[in-house]
C-alpha cells in the first residue's frame, strides 16, 4: 500500500506544534512501509492474555476511567475504543488532513487508562487487517489513519508506562515492520524520560537492530536531559552500528552548545568511532567550528590521522576555501593524491558558485604546486559549463602530468562531438601512451556518427 503523504505530513505536522517529541516518526521524518498492500504493524506478537478486574482478556495492566485528561472531553467510555474507531471511520475522518489533525490532538489527550485501550484496540484491528479480515479492511479509506491512531495512542501510553508498553507490543520478530521498530524506539525515549535506570537495563538485555532502535529512543530524551551521559553511552557503545545515534546527538547539541558538541565529537574521533564526525559537525554547526577543529586535528596523533584530517577538509573546503587550504598545508603532508584532489576540488566548486572570476583569481594566486594543479582541474571542469574556449586557456597553463591530461580529456569529449577537428588538435597535445589513444578513438567514435565521409578522410591522414 502506498503511503499517504497528506495524513502522515498532518501527524507530523500536530507533533511538530508540542503534542508529542522525542521520536523521529513523531517529528515528520516518515519512512516507507509494508509493500504487501497492508498497513506495516502487524507482525509483533499478540498482547497479553492477563485478565483485569472487568474480566477482559487480551489487555494489560489495571482498568480505570477510559477519560481523557484533565478538562478534556473523554473520546468514548471504557470498553468502547473499537466503537469509536468505528464510529469516527464510518464518518470519513480518515480522508484529508483535518481529521488528521483531530486524531492525533485527540489521542495526544488521552488518560494513561484511556490511551492503553486505546493501543490495545488499534494494534489488535491491524493485526486484523494484515490478516485480510473484510469487516476491518472495509471501514477505511485509507487504512494508514490506523496505525496514526496506533501510534498516537501507544506514544500517549508510553508517557506513563512505558514499559507496559513494551509489553503491549509483544517480543520483537527478526521480520518486524520499520512501523513497529519506530514504536518501539519513541517508547525508549519516553521510558529514559520516565525512568532512565530502567531504559538502561532493559537496553543490557537487547541485541542487534533491536537495540540500536532502542538505544536511538534514549539518546534522544538522555540527549536533551544529561548531553554528558549521553555521549558516555555511547563511548562505551562504539559499534559501526551506533553512527547514525552519534552523528544525530551531535548535530542537536551544536545547535545548542557548540563548545560541548565538538568536544563529544572529538571524543568519539579519538575512541575510533566515526572518523567523519567531525566533517558532519563542520557541515551542519555554526561557522565557527571549522577553525577549531581544524586546530584539533592539527594535533591528533592517532593512527587514522590522515582519514579524519582528509574528511575535515572537505567539508571545511566546501564552506570556507581558503581556510581549507591554509590547513592543508598543515594537514596534508600524508594524504593520498585523491584526497587533495577531493579538498581542492570542493574548495573551487564553493568559490566558483559565488563568482567565476574570484575563484580563477584565486587558483592564480595559489602556490604552484599539487594542490593548485588540482584546483585548476576543478576550475577547467566547472568552466566546460560556459566557455570551452577559457577552459582551454586555463589548461594551457596546467603542467604537464595527470591532471592536465585529465583535463584534456573532459575538453575532448565535450567537443568531439560539434568540434572534432579542434579535439583532435587537443588530443595530439597529450603525451603518447594509451590515454592518448583512447581520447583520439573517442573522437572518432563521435565523428563517425556525424560525418563518416570526413571522419574516414582524417583517420586515413592522420598517424
């Protein structure tokens, strides 16, 4: 079933305006679901058979007022949530964004009793309509707007217990759906909010993807409550796995507290964890980062240098070329010709989106050498957009060697085709060897399409 953009951007839309936070889903980002033509909750196991005080099977925990909170209007009276899903589908409310809207401000006021059976209710409808039941599958339009209800009322429950939520969901399944991984996760952000000691044990107890979910959910609330805390979680959970947990606390905290943001990411350089933090910090934080780590990296000793410096700069170079190349200078002694290359490359693409001029200027300006050789590479490249002819001056004055035959090559094959007379001429400019080769077969190739008669004529003249 494709998803439906309009209800999903609405729910997103009410959680982004304070009802809920702490969850991606719940913030707006929204990923793709089940491709088997049904909503994706489905596959967790069944609810808890406990009986409670009113005799009713398959539900959890204690049974009070199905209210909603103080001073709101209750949505239904205890036992009849099914009713009301009913009721409120009948009524079309899952067809445009208003009731969207309305459902996910309802559920967000919801009784911690009145949001259990709520999640209760919903989880078990859309096991049942996974099943292919025709009295579920015929109340909706667009059965998305349950699992919203679902989501709405199972976050609204894990506020005030979490792990009773947890419960709800049933033990995780290695062919779980993304939807039920994502509840999971927005329960571990609110259980650290509720009970940081229990989301850490629980966490002790889980493998794999389920305790990447998880650990996700409470870097997101420990983040907000104790930054420190959580950059020590995740030091001691340094797995290739966590990158997406540190690249996200990072980013949060560089919006609040950039000082503190680089040094986390700085330890989690230093721990091994992410050699391309700190680019990813430069990338997104405030300006004022790119000289201070750059500073930091000038002293790091540690045996992947060469690779946290390399993507440091790039990122530098794409925001600020000319401290990028300051630094490199300093930086760059041990880095491989490609990586140069990459920084000068993203420095000139910076400089020439802002002006043509100032960026051909400042290649003049730049110490001969490897690193200006690239960065007239990079200026030949962005120049084949506007003028061949100025692209070809500047490769006149590229030193003979990789980069100017290099450069050679993207001029021949964006003139082999209206111009292969003039490529040839640029061509015979190359050293012998087999590039020269290939460039003067591709010429051919080209002319041959457009005129065999000339084409034929020149090869048979030609060496």
């Amino acid at each position: 079933m494709k998803r439906p953009v309009l209800l999903i951007s609405a729910a997103a839309a009410v959680f982004a305006a304070g009802y809920f936070t702490g969850h991606p889903r719940l913030g707006g980002e929204g990923r793709g679901g089940s491709e088997t033509g049904k909503p994706g909750v489905f596959t967790a196991g069944d609810p808890s058979s406990r009986t409670d005080d009113g005799g009713n099977r398959g539900k959890t925990g204690l049974r009070t007022q199905a209210t909603a909170a103080p001073g709101k209007t209750p949505l239904f009276v205890p036992g009849q949530s099914r009713q009301w899903i009913e009721e409120m589908a009948k009524r079309s409310w899952d067809g445009d964004m208003v009731g969207a809207i309305a459902l996910v401000q309802q559920c967000g006021a919801l009784d911690p009793a009145a949001a259990q059976e709520m999640s209760e209710t919903a989880l078990e409808m859309m096991k049942q309509l996974k099943a292919g039941d025709p009295a579920v599958e015929g109340l909706f339009k667009t059965p998305e707007m349950l699992g919203i209800t679902l989501i709405s009322s199972i976050f609204r429950f894990s506020q005030s217990d979490p792990q009773r939520a947890l419960e709800l969901l049933g033990k995780p399944l290695p062919e779980e759906d993304s939807e039920l991984r994502e509840m999971r996760q927005m329960i571990y952000a609110n259980m650290a909010k509720v009970d940081l000691t229990q989301a850490l044990a629980n966490l002790d107890t889980l493998q794999g993807g389920e305790r990447v979910s998880a650990m996700d959910g409470v870097i997101r609330s420990l983040g907000a409550k104790d930054p420190q805390a959580a950059v020590d979680l995740l030091l001691k959970n340094s797995g290739a796995e966590y990158r997406d947990q540190r690249r996200m606390l990072v980013e949060r905290l560089a919006a609040t507290d950039p000082e503190f943001a680089l040094r986390a990411a700085t330890s989690f350089t230093v721990g091994g964890a992410d050699q391309g933090l700190l680019g990813r910090l430069v990338e997104n934080g405030p300006p004022q980062l790119a000289e201070q780590a750059l500073a930091w990296a000038k002293d790091y000793k540690g045996e992947d240098r060469n690779e946290v410096s390399s993507r440091l700069l790039q990122a530098v170079a794409a925001k600020d070329p000319e401290l990028a190349v300051q630094y490199l200078d300093r930086l760059g002694a041990g880095m491989s010709d490609d990586d140069v290359s990459q920084i000068t490359i993203n420095a000139v693409n910076s400089l020439t989106r802002k002006s043509p001029e100032d960026a051909a200027s400042w290649v003049r300006d730049l110490k001969p050498g490897p690193v200006q050789e690239a960065a007239r590479l990079a200026l030949v490249q962005s120049m084949m957009e506007k003028d061949l002819g100025e692209a070809g001056d500047l490769i006149n004055t590229m030193q003979d060697g990789p980069r100017r035959d290099s450069a050679v090559g993207v001029l021949v094959g964006r003139l082999a085709r209206d111009s292969p007379e003039e490529a040839l001429k640029w061509v015979d400019t190359m050293p012998e060897g087999g590039e020269k080769k290939t460039q003067r077969a591709k010429v051919f190739s080209e002319w041959m399409l457009k005129d065999p008669d000339r084409a034929a004529a020149a090869w048979n003249s030609g060496p």
